[in-house]
C-alpha cells in the first residue's frame, strides 16, 4: 500500500519520488529531524520539497533503498499509506490557529484520514484521482472550491444552541478542466465521515465501467449524464440532513 500510494516513479531509470504522508501537515521537531537525516541518506536532490497536498516529497530515491527507507520511515512514525490518494484530505488550520476560522478543519481532516485508513480506502483504485478539501470558513485556504469533496466551516442555530456544521460542495477541479463544485447541502460537523462514505456508496451503486469517483461526480454535477438514481440518492442526503 505503501509503495502504491506513496511513490511515483520518475523518468529516470531506478529512481523514484518518495512521497512522506502528514496529518493535515503536522509534524514534529523529532520527526522532523529524522526527515532530515533521510534526505541526506536517500535522496540524491538533497533537499526535501512542500506541496499543496501537506506532505512532503523527496526525489531521486534510488528503488533499491525503498525498503531500507520504509523501515526507517516507520522507526520516525512517518510510514502512514496514502500521501497521493484522497485518504489525505487537505485541511487548513481552522480554530487551531486562525482567528478567522469557524470550525476545526485541521482535525477533522485527521479524522477523515485515519477512518479512510482504517478503511483501506487509501487501495482503492476508483478513488485514487479525487481530492477533499476543507476550509474552517468561507475563505477557501484549504481550497475546498476544487475539490471532488469540498467543505467549509460555519455555524448553524438549533433553538438558542449553536453548532458547528459545513458547506459540502461535489464535483470541483483543477486539472484542464477547471471548475469550482456545485453547492449542495449543509452537514453537521459530526456527520461529514458518514456522508463522505455514503457518497463514496452511491458512486459504487451507479458507476459505470472505466469511472473513477471523479469522473462520475463531474458528469453528475454538469447534467452531461441524466444519472436519475445517483442525483436521487445525493438529495436523499440533503433530506437526511434536513
């Protein structure tokens, strides 16, 4: 799972780009450190790169030391599965550390990741093109406007209590084919797990041969496909919700 969801092979022969997965990006000082001694061992860049997806990538890692670099990746606790597939959501920092932010999107992104990993969901080939992204509120740090799966935080009223809910948004991306996701349905902080893996359920019941969640949730989204059984099932959601 490791070597599947985590390194990608490069055009130059033998070697490959190694890719080091964090929740929500955290990382500690000793972890750190050990990131750093791996660099220097393995990587013949000898340097290691941030990217939008909060991990961390090291290139020109000869494929023979892959099994010695994994053994030292779990002595540093940095050995989790699924740094390129959608069981690594992006998560801003939210009430963590923003005093903008209306919900924790840093931990619920944890969350999601360690429930997509326990799952075994980080495998799943139908999946490995989708991306979720979370913002604490409106103002899109985590990118929530192009992900499959989008969300950002704010606050609903249930008689005189508030609680935290988020805006989900389907179908958005980057990648050619630009476009923000369709607004569909406010969900209760506490219920996003279980409406993500329903999502990924319908998906499942409807798709076609050849789709990837991605592929089926743009046609869904722009009305190329009349899908009446998965759009039903999407607004059975919203109802649930309701």
């Amino acid at each position: 799972r490791w070597l599947a969801t985590n390194t990608i092979r490069q055009k130059q022969d033998g070697y490959r780009s190694v890719f080091i997965t964090l929740e929500a990006g955290d990382i500690t000082a000793s972890q750190l450190d050990s990131v750093a001694r791996l660099v220097s061992d393995y990587s013949c860049e000898g340097v290691a790169r941030m990217g939008f997806t909060q991990n961390m990538a090291m290139r020109f890692v000869h494929e023979d030391d892959l099994p010695s670099l994994y053994g030292r990746l779990l002595d540093a606790g940095l050995a989790k599965s699924g740094a390129l597939a959608m069981a690594a959501p992006v998560g801003c920092s939210g009430t963590t550390s923003c005093n903008l932010a209306l919900t924790n999107s840093h931990r619920l992104a944890k969350e999601i990741q360690r429930r997509f990993l326990d799952l075994g969901l980080d495998g799943d080939k139908d999946l490995e093109d989708s991306t979720i992204k979370i913002s604490g509120c409106p103002n899109s740090c985590g990118q929530h406007g192009i992900a499959t799966i989008g969300f950002f935080g704010g606050g609903g009223r249930v008689g005189k209590d508030m609680y935290a809910n988020y805006q989900m948004s389907l179908g958005g991306r980057s990648d050619g084919q630009t476009m923000l996701g369709h607004t569909c349905v406010r969900v209760p902080a506490k219920r996003v797990i279980p409406v993500i893996l329903r999502i990924i359920e319908i998906f499942r019941e409807n798709k076609k041969t050849g789709d990837t969640l991605k592929s089926w949730m743009h046609r869904i989204v722009t009305g190329a496909e009349d899908d009446s059984a998965a759009i039903s099932s999407v607004k059975d959601i919203q109802r649930e919700l309701q």
